[in-house]
C-alpha cells in the first residue's frame, strides 16, 4: 500500500524526472537530523546518516532556509565526504529545498540526480514541497 507522502514523492519524481526524491527531518530531542524517506535508494546507508545542524546538504539548508542547488557535484564548496547523501547515492547534481514544518524549517525535500541534469524550477517542485510540508505538519514522517 502506498503511503501519501510516497504518492506526492512519485508525482514530483515524474514531474521532474528525478532519480530520487529524500526528506530529511530535525529530530528536537537528539538534536540531529536523519534521512526519514529515500525513493529508489542504491542502499540502505541513508538510514544510519545522523548529520549536525549546519553539517551536510541537510544542515546546510535548514541553518540558511535557503534552497541548496547543486548543477555538478564537482561544485560543491567542500569535499564529497562532508556530504553523504551525495556519495551514498551517487548523486550528480540535486536541488535541497527547505521544508517549514513547525516555527523553523526542520526538514528538506532532496531532488536528486544521479546524472548531471537541468534541475527543477521552483514552479515545478513548490506544489509538491507544500504538499509534504503539509503532511509532515499533521505527524507524517515521525
């Protein structure tokens, strides 16, 4: 049975013809965010991912709120290795979109690539990033 979020997560994955559509969350009480969701993963290393506040694409896009866009991983401003998610799904290029769940942003929607390839406009993924920001709102994703 499909969930909704995995329904909203395979209409953008078509709609963007993306190879993998994660969600990442804060968790309040360990202070650390985790990938909770990975459509399509090549292994399972996402969920044993623990990343700091400012550490990592998810880190990075909930201390900022601000929309991380990656077109060549060969342009990331750190080395590969600060940036799992990246490696263990052998993303080429992705686009980190802050998800407000609560006061603060405290999740990321990844739309990823495992090829470099054009990356989504904001007019293509905002319906879906609302959609899964509502659903994480009513509990989704705990």
């Amino acid at each position: 049975m499909v969930t909704p979020l995995e329904e909203i997560c395979n209409e953008l994955e078509e709609e963007v013809e993306a190879c993998v559509i994660a969600i990442a969350k804060f968790d309040y009480h360990s202070k650390q965010i985790q990938w909770k969701y990975v459509s399509h993963p090549l292994n399972d290393k996402y969920k044993r991912m623990v990343i700091s506040y400012g550490s990592g694409v998810a880190g990075t896009v909930m201390q900022t709120g601000r929309t991380f866009l990656c077109r060549s991983r060969k342009d990331l401003p750190l080395v590969l290795s600060k940036y799992p998610i990246v490696l263990a799904e052998k993303l080429q290029s992705f686009a980190a979109i802050p998800l407000q769940t609560g006061h603060l942003f405290d999740a990321v929607l990844l739309i990823g690539y495992r090829n470099e390839h054009d990356l989504p406009s904001e007019q293509q993924w905002h319906p879906y990033a609302a959609r899964i920001s509502n659903y994480l709102k009513q509990g989704g994703l705990s």
